[in-house]
C-alpha cells in the first residue's frame, strides 16, 4: 500500500474538514456538549475554515494518504500564545476512525516533528482535552509532558503538552 504525505492546498478544504468533522464526531462526542459538537463539525463552516487558513497561511498543514485516499491531516504553527514565542504549536491530528492503530498517526506525528525541527524550533506545544486519555497516551508516547497550563474550551478543560528537542 502506497502511503504519502503531503502539503494541504488550497482546493483541499474538503478533505481537511470532512477528516476533522468525522475525527471529532468519534473523538469528542463524551467529551464536548452533544450542542458543541454539532455546530464544531457543521461541514460547511469548517470547509469554510479551512479555506481561509490556506488562503492566509495560518498554519502548515499536510495530509497523509494511503493509497491515493487520504485517512489523517495534521496542522501547525508558531504558537499563538505569546507566552510560547519560542515554539511551535501542534494545532491539530486528526484521523478518520476506520484506520487508527495502525501506525499511520504515528507516520504524520514524525512528519510533523521533523518539519518543526527543520524550522530550528526547540519546543512544541498542543492542548488537548484533559478526558481525551487516547490521545494523551499517544502523545506521551512522542515524549510530550504534562505541563501546569490548563484552558477552558467547549465547557470542556484543556491540557498543554509540551516537547523539547535536543539542541545539538
């Protein structure tokens, strides 16, 4: 099987929305309001969305494809908090449910890595939702930790990770 990654464009919004709305379909759906939910996955918006962050370059962000079928997209940036100036920021990974656990996050997370220390940023920071243990563990397993910062979003209480590279 044919696996790739590779640079979202625009015209790609489709893609990026329908494998985010569906990532949080069966995601976050004990973790967020039923209400929340709902208007955070409306397809139109996010396609929406996703337009006018390529059209502006809000983020980098790739898509990985298996077989010319893409299954997980990922996005990140400097960080916009101005506390972490100095880092990057894993914005987001999402993957359509019918592939995970079969190493295809873990592809894009080192993709995502090495394009961040190709950069020459020594740290990158993500928030993500204090129940959202599955995803916690998978970034723990990338050598993120748990930091004291914690936000409030979608009544739902957010953690910050955060991974510091070896500076050589």
């Amino acid at each position: 099987m044919n696996i790739t990654i590779r640079k979202a464009k625009l015209g790609d919004e489709k893609i990026l929305a329908h494998i985010q709305t569906e990532s949080w379909k069966s995601a976050f759906a004990d973790i967020i309001s039923a209400e929340d939910l709902e208007r955070r996955t409306d397809i139109t918006k996010v396609e929406t969305m996703y337009e006018n962050d390529l059209k502006s370059g809000y983020a980098e962000m790739s898509i990985l494809e298996i077989g010319g079928n893409p299954h997980c997209i990922a996005a990140w940036r400097k960080a916009r908090n101005p506390q972490f100036s100095d880092c990057a920021e894993l914005i987001c990974i999402h993957s359509l449910t019918e592939n995970r656990g079969k190493g295809y996050g873990s592809m894009m997370m080192n993709h995502i890595i090495d394009e961040i220390k190709n950069i020459d940023y020594n740290s990158v920071v993500l928030w993500v939702f204090e129940k959202n243990t599955r995803a916690r563990n998978f970034y723990e397993k990338y050598g993120f930790e748990l930091t004291d910062n914690t936000q409030t979003v979608y009544d739902a209480v957010e953690v910050m990770y955060r991974k510091d590279f070896d500076v050589k």
